[in-house]
C-alpha cells in the first residue's frame, strides 16, 4: 500500500503517523505473509539485508518530516502575559481561566495534552479520555485533584482539595502523580516548588487556582469527583453544565493569543497560525530551559522525553546569540598561555 502511495506521486507529509508505528505495522505484515510464503516482502530480492527501495523512500520521507523543527511554535511569555491579562476579566470558572492556568500548568511540567485535557469534541465531564486503558469506565487518562499532593511552609501535608484548606501562599511545593506518560512511566510522582515572582510561571499557584475553580464547580454540581473527574474543568453559562477543556478549544485560545502577539493576520498568515496547537506548550519548554542555560539531559529528564528528538525544536533566539558573544567576549580577556 505504501509503495504504491508514493509510487502515484504522492508523499505522506501532513499525516499523524509516526515512523516507528509505520515500521511496527510493515514488521506485522511482513510475518503474517511469511507464515506462507517464506518472503520478505520488504526487501527487494531474498538475500538483501537493507529494505526495498520504496519503503525506503517511504521512510525516509516520514522521518524527514518528523525531524522539522519549524512543525509547532513554542507557546512562550508574551503570549502567557496576554493570557493573563485577559484571563483578569472573566469568572475564575469560565473557559478562558481554565485554560490559562492548563497553559501555565503545562509549560512548567511539560505535559502533553492527554496528560491534563480532552480529544477535540470530548467535553463531556462523565466521560473523560481514557485511551482504550485497560482500567474501569471512572479511572481517566489525565490528572485528578486527587493526583496532587503539597506541602505548607508550616510542614504540613495536604491532598487533592484538601489542599485548599490554606491559602496559596502557605504552599511550599506540590507534587503531581501523573497517571499515564508516553515514556511508559506511569504513575510517576514530580514535584515542583513555589515560585517567588509573581506573575511568572508557577505550577503551584495556577495548579491551586485549578483545585479552587473544580471545588467551586463541584459546589454548584455535586456529581464531580476528585477521584474521578478530570481537574482541567470549567463552567458552561449558557449548558449551565461542567464541561472539560479539549484540543479544540486549547487550539482556539492559543492561537488568538499567538495572532495578536505577533500581528499575524487571519488570512495572510492561515498557515502560520496553525502551527501553535497544545503541543506548543512541551516546545515552548523545550526552548525556555535550552535557552537558559539547560543541559540535554536535564531537558529530557525534566520534561520526561524518552530521546533526544526534542533538540530539534530548539530555536536560534536572541539570548543565545547574547550568551555565545559574551562568552567569546571573555575569552579575549584571558591571559595568553
């Protein structure tokens, strides 16, 4: 099927479909066909030890795809500092909040959207995203209230919206419990501390924001559950319902966000918009610790990547070309040995 695709004139650019699945699906194939006919069908001729022309081709086309690092735009500062502002103007528990924190919340943990919201079109509170996991109709893929756990200044330990019980300002760091990773590392437990600037990124303060605005929700409809419904949740005026945040509406905001910013023009610039998407959100990480000064391997570790592939969303910035000058600037200044 592949090598007749490409064969045709076609190419597989815009398709979300990853290399190793391709590979994964072709191995498949490949020992079915085997159990009667004894042939590789992937390679050209019986002793080959490298696969066929055409699904070389294939290959190589995906991978180069995969590896353009202009494919999604980093969500950054400027655009949170918008965010922000017109987050001001709304209800805590309208949409625009919930995002804003989910934003604040996934650029300091580097999650995916599966991590902390919905699929396009699932808004429904009573049934969350689980991804076809074997667990029960009520466990969901993304985070709870009851996966956060935090510490006081005082010492003392709370959970879920237990947490609520002291301000915000008495939390000393929170830990979050993240139920399902594509590293496979389920359950794993990060935590994240305070931070002493405000207005900045905090998970802690825009994670507390969310518990309040789910306590609030689950005031005025008491079949939520901290156990059970996803946090990422805001109130529907006009359903008068609960409903979770999805891609659609994550893609909508950013998007609108990224458009002023930047003076992107609707029309002229259609293309360029569509590359800021929830996954903005790991890039703009991605380029944020990069650029101050982050290691690789501390990157990966942070942001929970299995390989090295988040290096090419990496950015020449301005800051970048500051550090590089400055370090040669002080190298002119050391002594001649």
């Amino acid at each position: 099927m592949y090598a007749v695709h490409l064969s045709s004139g076609h190419s597989i650019h815009c398709k979300a479909i990853k290399s190793g699945t391709i590979e994964q699906y072709l191995l498949a194939v490949t020992t079915l066909i085997q159990n009667f006919t004894q042939v590789d069908y992937r390679k050209d001729k019986p002793g080959d030890t490298k696969l066929g022309k055409y699904i070389t081709g294939v290959m190589k086309d995906i991978r180069k795809y995969e590896s353009m690092p202009g494919r999604r735009e980093p969500y950054d500062h400027k655009m949170h500092s918008l965010a922000k502002k017109v987050a001001e103007k709304f209800p805590s528990t309208s949409l625009i909040c919930a995002l804003t924190d989910g934003f604040e919340q996934g650029m300091c943990a580097g999650f995916r959207l599966t991590e902390w919201a919905q699929p396009g079109g699932k808004t429904n509170f009573t049934k969350p995203h689980t991804n076809g996991m074997p667990l029960p109709a009520c466990q969901t893929r993304c985070l709870v209230p009851n996966d956060f756990r935090a510490i006081g200044v005082a010492g003392g330990r709370m959970v879920g919206l237990g947490i609520l019980s002291v301000p915000c300002d008495s939390v000393l760091r929170i830990f979050v419990k993240l139920r399902t990773q594509k590293n496979g590392n389920n359950g794993e437990e990060r935590q994240f501390e305070k931070n002493p600037t405000p207005g900045g990124f905090c998970f802690v303060s825009s994670s507390y924001r969310a518990l309040q605005r789910f306590a609030i929700i689950q005031g005025w409809h008491p079949g939520l559950s901290a156990q059970n419904t996803p946090l990422s949740i805001y109130w529907d005026p006009r359903a008068h319902r609960p409903k979770l945040v999805d891609s659609y509406a994550i893609e909508r905001y950013m998007r609108r966000l990224a458009s002023t910013v930047y003076n992107l023009d609707p029309a002229a610039h259609a293309a360029d918009i569509l590359l800021w998407s929830s996954h903005s959100l790991r890039i703009g990480a991605c380029v944020i610790l990069h650029i101050m000064g982050f290691s690789d391997r501390d990157i990966q570790w942070i942001l929970r990547w299995k390989s090295m592939t988040f290096a090419t969303y990496f950015r020449n910035v301005a800051l970048l070309s500051q550090r590089q000058n400055a370090a040669f600037d002080r190298l002119m200044a050391m002594p001649c040995l």
